[in-house]
C-alpha cells in the first residue's frame, strides 16, 4: 500500500416497496458520480479517498483545508470504512463487510462510542436477502424475508425486540403483485398493487387505505433500455407531480424536467459529461424560480476526480473540494 400512521405510514411503505421489488434507476448527480468512482477505484487499484473543504474569501479558495471524510475500499471498490469529520472531531464512523459476491453482510455505525445503527444481512444460494438483524439506535430488529417456489418474495415478518411489529404478505398474478400489510395483531393497515412490463419493469403502483380506497398511485414510462423516462405521480385523483428523463446517446442522463400544478414545467436537474462520459457539472434547484445551484468536477489523465467546486446562490456559499488518494 503507497500513499407509521395514516398517509405518512402508506408513504414509508410505497417507498420501501419501490426500492426492494425493482430494479431501482438514479437520478441525482451523487449516485451518478458515485457509479463512475467505483469502476475508476477497482482500475487504479485505490486504497482511500480523503476529502478536503477550501471555503472561498473575497472569491478566493482558503489556503488551509477541513477535512471532511476519509474513505477506505477493498479491492472489488466497495467502501470498507467511512469516516466523516465535524470539524476537528469525527462526527461518525461507518464500517462495512461483504460476502464473496460483493453484498453487504454487515454495517456498522457509530457517533462518537455510541452505536447509532447496526445491521447484519443474511442470503440464501440464490443471492436474496432473507434475514437482517441489528440495532436501529432505539431498539432490536428482526426482518425475515420468504419466498416461494418460484423464488418471488412471499413474506416479510418484522420484528422490534423480539416482537412481531407488522407483517407484509405479497401475492403475484401474471404482472401483477398484490401486498396486504399486517400490524402486530394481524390486522390489516393497508395495501400496494405493484403492475410489472414484459421487462419486470415497474409501470404502475396503487396504494391504498384500509378500505381499498386509492389514495396514491405512480405511473412510470421506459425506453428502449429500460431506463425510466417518465414518471406521473397523483395523490388521489389529484395531479401530484410528473418528471421527465432525457438521456445522451450514450445513456448518460441530461434533464431532468418536473411539472406540478403550481409551477407548471420547468428544468430541475441537468448533468454534462465529458468525452469519457464522466460528470463533468451537474445544476439543480427546488423550484421554478430558484436559481440553480451547481457543482464541476476537474479530473486527471485517469479520469480520477481530483476536485470538485460548488455553489449554493441561495445563501451565496462557495467551496472547492480536494480528494486525495492512497493506492494498493
């Protein structure tokens, strides 16, 4: 080595559901950034990443940086420890450990000497997740996952300190999947309609009350590649919001375009790559009429990052952002 209750509770469900039954797409310029990191840690044979704030004065960047957080990863570029700093102090410590195929079979993390969250993942020979335990920072856990003949998700059975806490019991009929959620004494509390295309895509989700009244649903577009191009949200019969996806020829994601009923349309989120097709600035903002803020990435001849800048105009902050790297 070189140097839940009522709407909040269907909601926490609908999204929870999303991301364990789909293959999830990312749309914010960190995930996209993160993706391209991996595969340029694994190339360069990268052993850590630390980073430094340089917070500007009178325009200009500060000579002495903070540093912010220090990665350390194995040689698959999956994260084995993440520190991040507060200051001069360590505000928390992560660690994490995988299996031979690369999934996370633990976390741990601590602020301080304190344990704020703890999990250990559990897989079968088919590589589905079917027991995590640990610590949520207030009481004990227990989430057993079954499936079915067909290896489809059958079962979740949660468990708080060693008592049952809800249960979600999921029912597949050709591109359709039914889930009825179950609270400690088997009472119904709600239920997720999942509509699936021929490429087990996600078109369609409804969630309902305890009278099977809908009270949200999403609608999702996909194209060729089956990267999400659309997706229309309504809070019963109510337009909620729709996001629209662009893509470069290369599959890069450019756009992306939100429309509500108070704003009407307009550009949320935009991303630019260079000819290596690594995110070279990505702008976003909240609303219509916030000016956008943005962040610029410079790297070197092997397309490691060696700083990036951002801006927020909304409170005028700027900083410049140093990695440094340690190599196997």
């Amino acid at each position: 080595m070189s140097t839940c209750n009522g709407f909040l509770f269907n909601m926490n469900l609908f999204c929870f559901l999303f991301l364990l039954l789909i293959r999830s797409f990312n749309t914010g310029a960190q995930n996209i950034f993160e993706e391209k990191q991996k595969s340029v840690i694994i190339k360069n044979h990268i052993f850590s990443l630390t980073t430094w704030d340089y917070n500007y004065t009178n325009g200009n960047p500060s000579k002495n940086g903070i540093k912010t957080s220090f990665n350390k990863y194995d040689h698959f570029g999956n994260v084995t420890e993440l520190i991040t700093y507060k200051l001069k102090d360590t505000a928390a410590y992560e660690t994490f450990r995988y299996d031979k195929e690369g999934k996370r079979t633990n976390y741990v993390k601590r602020k301080g000497v304190k344990i704020a969250y703890q999990k250990t993942s559990r897989y079968n020979d088919d590589g589905k997740i079917i027991q995590e335990t640990g610590f949520d920072g207030t009481s004990d856990f227990q989430n057993d996952y079954v499936y079915n003949s067909d290896d489809k998700l059958e079962q979740i059975t949660y468990l708080l300190d060693n008592r049952k806490n809800e249960k979600r019991v999921f029912k597949h009929e050709g591109n359709i999947t039914n889930i009825i959620v179950y609270s400690n004494e088997d009472d119904i509390i709600s239920y997720l309609t999942l509509k699936y295309d021929d490429n087990n895509n996600v078109v369609e989700e409804l969630v309902y009350n305890t009278d099977k009244i809908p009270i949200e649903k999403k609608l999702y577009v996909y194209n060729n590649d089956n990267k999400v191009i659309s997706e229309v949200k309504y809070r019963g019969d109510n337009f909620y919001y729709k996001l629209t996806y662009l893509y470069n020829s290369k599959g890069g994601l450019t756009n992306i375009d939100e429309e509500n009923p108070n704003e009407g349309r307009y550009l949320k989120k935009q991303f630019f790559y260079d000819d290596n097709e690594n995110l070279v600035e990505m702008r976003w903002r909240r609303n219509a009429t916030e000016d956008f803020s943005f962040r610029t990435y410079e790297y070197d001849k092997d397309d490691i990052c060696s700083q990036y800048e951002t801006y927020y105009p909304v409170t005028k902050f700027r900083v410049l952002t140093k990695l440094d790297y340690e190599y196997y």
